[in-house]
C-alpha cells in the first residue's frame, strides 16, 4: 500500500535536492527516516548542504510536491515513492535509487518474475532485428519479462516482439512519463500489458543527458542484460558498465560479421567476458545455473536431458554416494565455513558471514539478499576486512577469507 503523506515527502525531496541526484542519498545517510530528514533540511540544518539547496528548501513547500501527485493521479499516473510497498525491490540496494517512479500500468510486474532488458541500436539491421524477435518470443514462453529503454530502434522492438508473443513487458523512459512514445500507440499496449515508469515528469526538469541515470534503473530491474547490436562507440554501453557495477551478468548476441564495425561493440563485449548467445536458452541456463530465474521454465528438448542425467545418477553405487556425501560434509567443514569465529562479530556482520559461506557475492546482491541499505554494508564490509574475515575481490565482489 501506498502512505500518500510520505510520498508526498519524497516528491518533496526529488524538487528540492533534483531528480537522479545521488548527493540526497549521502545527505540523508545519518537519519533514521525520511520525515526527520525532511524536517532538517527544511530548516537548512542538513550538514553540507549547498547554499542553493538550502534556498530549495526553503522556497519548496510541501504543498507543490502534493499538487504532482494529484496533478498525474488525474492523468493516469501513479506516483511511487522510495517508501511504499509497490516501489520494486531491485532498486532500493543500488547506492542511488530513484527517491520517485512514475508509473503507468502494474508496476507490481517488476520483480514478480525474472526480467531481462534488451539493449541495442537505434538503427538495427535485419539480422538483429530477427535474431531479437526470436530471442524475446523465447524469454516470453519460458515466462520472463521483456524489459527495454523505451527508445527507437532494438528498445522498442523488443516490446512489441514481447507483446506479440503474448507476454508482460516494461520500459523504462529517460524522459518524462508522458512523452510521445517513439512508436505509435506503443505506450498503450506497454501499459496494458505491463508497466511504463519513469523517474521524470514534464515538472521536472529534465535534459538529453539523462540516459545515463535511466540506464542505471533498467540494469537494477533486470537479472540480466543482453546487447543485441551496438558499435564501440554507442551510448548504449553505457549498460554494460552499470550492470558491472550491480553484478547483473551480460549477455551477446555474436556479430554477423565480425569486420562491421556496426557490431564492435558486442565484439569488445565478448572479449571482456559476456556470455555469447544463440538464442533465450542460454541466457536462461546461465542464470539457472547461478542460482537465479527459478521461475523460469526450459523447453522440454533441455528437461529430458536434465531427466536422463538424472536417470543415470541414480544407477550409481552407494558407495560412490556415500563417498560424495563425505565430500560434502568435508567442505562444509572446510576453513571457509565451520573454522570461522564468529563470537565477536555482531549479529549483522554474523549474518554477512553466513550469507558467504557459499561462495562469493557482489555487493549489491549481498545487499539485496540481507536487505541492507548499501552505504550500512559497506561499513560493515570494511570491519570484517580489518578484522581479516573476508577479502574483497575485483568488480565489488566479497568472499571468506581463506
């Protein structure tokens, strides 16, 4: 359920302090809820505010941030903020979360099943766009959601290829929620099937350059990104450093032909690391294997050999179980599990162990599986670093020390 008083408190704040502006996370890092914050930067007794968001808050009234969430109410859109129940998951561990979604459709869409964004060109070739349809046919039956940038080219083709498979789609706008839809009519069947959101409203004052902080809510949304065709010098790549940054795995589509630089960027891409993709199958297999998309489901030429594996397991020896099971019980009482003293650490940093004990995860899943605030774990992180409990490894990832 949505607290309207306390929605109406993040409008606020997104007027006072600007929309995608990670300084009013670090401001509000030391108050414990967003009135008492709210309530001091009114009085401009916030320690380092600028001298011209002393003057917002000052000129700023309550009032205004009320009137927009009536104002859109009226035209359709929902205003979700930071605090209510609908506002998605996913987002509230990355460090700069939108304090404000404007939302047209069923926002509820957003983290009930796995969900993968689509990023590509403006000016896609046929093989592209026919390589997507398939892909994005093959990840509405396996029953994921299509997620996109909402802009012309592969973004809003990957939509209307969801939409035509008969699946649930979303878009998140790098502008305000009521802009022109690049492709006629599009929004609609957007919003009727899924949800179109946004950080923006034609209130806010918003500029070209905001892609950027759009990319950074598509990546947080998705359990994977996939780059269907872009050049090594699209902004689209833009993506792949944010879903680095988050710990969402990258997938790519191969070039057609690896001498057109139309394509260099999925080419670099690959180079780096991205997992190449024939098809959904791999993506889905990729992240079934990391323990994620559960909900997903293969096709059946992929269960009957799961099922066949399974068959020829299961004419295995007891001893060769056994010799297994002892295995197992080996490694959970190896160095980076049982040998662990944990009688000095506080609950918190306990349960940071705990959620290690498997192996190693990024930050921002580590903050999503403890739902921690990332600024708390990171200081966490740190005591166990210097306690020389955990280390930490490239691209924010954390695991036992061994």
């Amino acid at each position: 359920m949505s607290n309207a008083g306390e929605t109406a408190l993040w409008v606020w704040l997104s007027l006072v302090f600007g929309t995608a502006n990670e300084r009013m996370w670090q401001l509000s890092d030391s108050y414990d809820n967003v009135l008492d914050f709210c309530k001091a930067a009114a009085r401009g007794a916030v320690e380092g505010m600028t001298a011209n968001e002393r003057q917002a808050a000052h000129t700023v009234k309550l009032s205004e941030a009320r009137a927009i969430i009536a104002k859109w109410a009226e035209k359709g859109v929902q205003t979700v903020g930071f605090g209510d129940e609908l506002y998605p998951k996913r987002l509230k561990w990355i460090p700069d979360p939108p304090p404000v979604l404007y939302a047209r459709g069923d926002i509820t869409v957003l983290g009930s099943q796995t969900a993968i964004a689509i990023v590509g060109t403006r000016t896609p070739c046929e093989y592209s766009v026919s390589a997507m349809n398939i892909i994005c046919s093959q990840l509405v039956e396996a029953g994921a959601l299509v997620i996109s940038g909402f802009e012309q080219g592969l973004d809003c083709a990957a939509n209307k290829a969801a939409l035509a498979a008969g699946g649930k789609t979303a878009a998140v706008c790098g502008r305000g929620i009521l802009c022109k839809s690049p492709v006629d009519k599009l929004d609609e069947g957007i919003v009727g099937s899924g949800v179109l959101v946004s950080e923006f409203t034609d209130s806010n004052d918003y500029r070209a350059p905001t892609f950027g902080s759009r990319n950074r809510i598509l990546c947080a949304l998705a359990d994977g990104v996939i780059f269907i065709e872009c050049s090594n010098v699209s902004r689209g790549l833009d993506n792949a450093e944010k879903a680095r940054a988050l710990g969402r795995p990258i997938f790519a589509l191969p070039p057609a032909d690896i001498t057109d630089r139309k394509f260099y960027g999925q080419r670099d891409l690959l180079r780096a690391g991205a997992v190449p993709i024939f098809g959904a199958y791999d993506v889905i297999r990729a992240l079934k294997n990391s323990g994620k998309a559960e909900d997903m489901i293969l096709p059946d030429i992929f269960e009957n050999k799961k099922q066949a594996k399974t068959v020829s397991a299961k004419k295995k020896t007891k001893n060769t179980k056994k010799i297994k099971e002892k295995q197992a019980e080996d490694l959970h009482k190896s160095e980076n599990s049982a040998t662990i003293d944990m009688s000095g650490l506080s609950p918190r940093q306990q349960e940071i162990c705990k959620a290690l004990e498997k192996g190693e995860l990024h930050m921002n899943l580590l903050a999503e599986r403890l739902s921690l605030p990332v600024s708390v774990l990171i200081n966490e992180l740190m005591t166990l670093q210097i306690k020389k409990i955990i280390d930490e490894l490239p691209g924010k990832r954390y695991r036992l020390k061994r």
